[in-house]
C-alpha cells in the first residue's frame, strides 16, 4: 500500500479535515490556501470528494471539479467550506467503512440483520467496480439522481485509499436506495466564539499524534488499541452537529468493540486520559497554529464548537 509523501504537511491537512468536522469555515478556507500554495493542489482535488463524502454526503452532488485550472482552488474552497457549515451526514462513512472491512474477510461487521444485505452490497462494489457503478446508474430514476451519481463517479475516479473510495460508492448507493436527504446548515449564531483548539489535528494519522498516544498509554496503563480508537471517536472524529446516522453508530459500535470497549468505556477513557494528551502535544500544537499563521497571514480567530456532536 502506498505511503503518505513525506515531504508534504500532514499536519495541515489533518487540520483541514477536523476544521471541516467542527464547522470551521474561514479556517477550512485558510488551510485550503496554504495547501495550495506549497503545491498540493492534486492532493486536494483528491480528498475533496472523500472529506464530502465522509461527513456531509448529500453535498456531493454540488461537487465539480471545474476543466480551468485559475477556478479549481475558489472551487474547492467554496465546497469545503460548504462541507464545514452544514450539518453533518455520516452514514456514509459508516457503510463504507463495514463493507471495506467486510471485503477484507472481517466478517465480524455483520450480525444476521436485514441491514448485513447493504453491508454485502457495497463489499461486492469495492471488489467490482465496473459491475457497481454500471448497476448504479442504471438504478437512477431522475435526472437529479443521474447528476448527483455522475458527479460521485467523478469524485471516485480521483482515487484515494481503498477505504476512502468506499466512503464514496457508499454515498451513490445511498442516494440511490434512500432519496436525497436535505440539507441543514449549522445556525452558525449558537456557536460560541472561542479560539480553535489546534491540537486536535495532531491526532493518531500524524507522527506526533502516534507518539504521544503511545506514551500515554504507557502512563496510563491503558491498551494501545483501546486508547487509540477511543481518542478518534472520542475526540478527532467529533462533528459539530449531525443528523442520526445508524450506519455510523453501528461502525462505531462495531470498531469500538473490536478492541473490547463500549462507548461509554472509550468516553470514560478519553476523559482520563485527553487532559494529559493534550500536555504532551502542547508544543507542537503551538507550532502547528504558528505555521499556519506564519504562512496564512492572518491571525487566528476561529471558533471552539463549544457544541460539539459526539455521535
């Protein structure tokens, strides 16, 4: 499997993704700029589609990368910072994340519900891409349909990581079998105005997030596994707000109890132990949030999501 370009910065596009997840406009729009600028602009047209699809899915068929090259970055600003504002929609996240695991002979995702058929369906999408997509649009039954299926084509022919390209045939397959669901954006007026805790992009996808995790399991005594999971549902998978997702609540049901936890269990864990975690990532945080200031031009003055959703 390929690994992560060493040379870009992947603390700020771990940023971008927790701005978007918290409802942080105006920072998703200075990450967007600063990615641009040191040249990862491929990266960004990449991960667009999968940042959409995995927390606000409905907002795909509003995403089209534009043919001029002058227009793609006000585009992929204005969508993502679409995708920060409105209310967020996981289930497609969830269904694609069980059918990737399923597709990797994890059959412990299923558990003899009516439910599993879907979990099957888009397993067989990921090992048969032609087969789903060709299915897929044969089943659109409105121009509508027909426009938000190519556009979620388009996006998955960007590629990504496996699972990330689950994420998005999941969204097709949604829309598809359920309708388009409709969009809600965020009263932005109920946000309290705080400053943005950069820390949380330091998380378990970046080096430093994984170091310090590491070390606190061992302080704490807690299992690598257990401390790790928890600290991503628990923290950098939070949202600002979002409609019930049954897929996502079943993902993390099923993850969490992989590892051995309940929710309340990894909740009750990630209160002990989240005030340490962000001791040992203090310094680094201040320099992710000088970095970014350093290179945006701009200071800092984005909100908290005091209101945060857990699930």
């Amino acid at each position: 499997m390929r690994k992560a370009n060493p040379n870009t910065h992947q603390d700020c596009r771990s940023l971008l993704q927790k701005a978007v997840r918290r409802g942080e406009s105006d920072l998703v729009v200075r990450v967007v700029d600063h990615l641009y600028e040191i040249g990862d602009a491929s990266w960004l047209k990449q991960r667009a589609g999968v940042i959409i699809a995995e927390e606000c899915y409905p907002l795909m068929g509003e995403w089209e990368l534009p043919s001029q090259k002058d227009a793609q970055l006000s585009a992929l600003k204005e969508i993502l910072s679409q995708a920060a504002c409105h209310i967020k929609f996981k289930d497609a996240a969830g269904l694609g994340s069980l059918a990737y695991a399923l597709s990797e002979g994890d059959d412990s995702v299923l558990n003899d519900s009516d439910e599993d058929t879907h979990i099957k369906h888009i397993c067989a999408a990921i090992k048969n891409k032609d087969n789903y997509w060709k299915w897929i649009f044969s089943q659109c039954s409105c121009d509508k349909t027909m426009r938000f299926v190519e556009r979620t084509s388009a996006a998955y022919r960007k590629g990504g990581w496996p699972w990330d390209k689950a994420f998005i045939q999941a969204t097709a397959y949604l829309v598809v079998m359920d309708g388009l669901p409709k969009q809600l954006e965020n009263k932005k007026e109920t946000k309290e105005e705080a400053k943005f805790p950069f820390w949380v992009a330091l998380d378990r996808h970046t080096p430093q997030g994984k170091v310090a995790i590491s070390k606190l399991a061992k302080e704490k005594g807690f299992p690598w596994r257990q401390l790790n999971w928890a600290s991503f549902y628990c923290e950098s998978g939070i949202v600002y707000d979002q409609v019930p997702s049954r897929w996502w609540d079943r993902e993390i049901e099923w993850r969490l109890g992989k590892v051995g936890l309940s929710l309340d269990e990894a909740k009750s864990m990630w209160t002990k132990a989240r005030p340490r975690f962000i001791e040992l990532i203090r310094d680094e945080s201040a320099r992710l949030e000088q970095h970014l200031e350093v290179n945006s031009g701009q200071t800092t003055n984005v909100s908290d999501g005091h209101q945060l959703s857990l699930f």
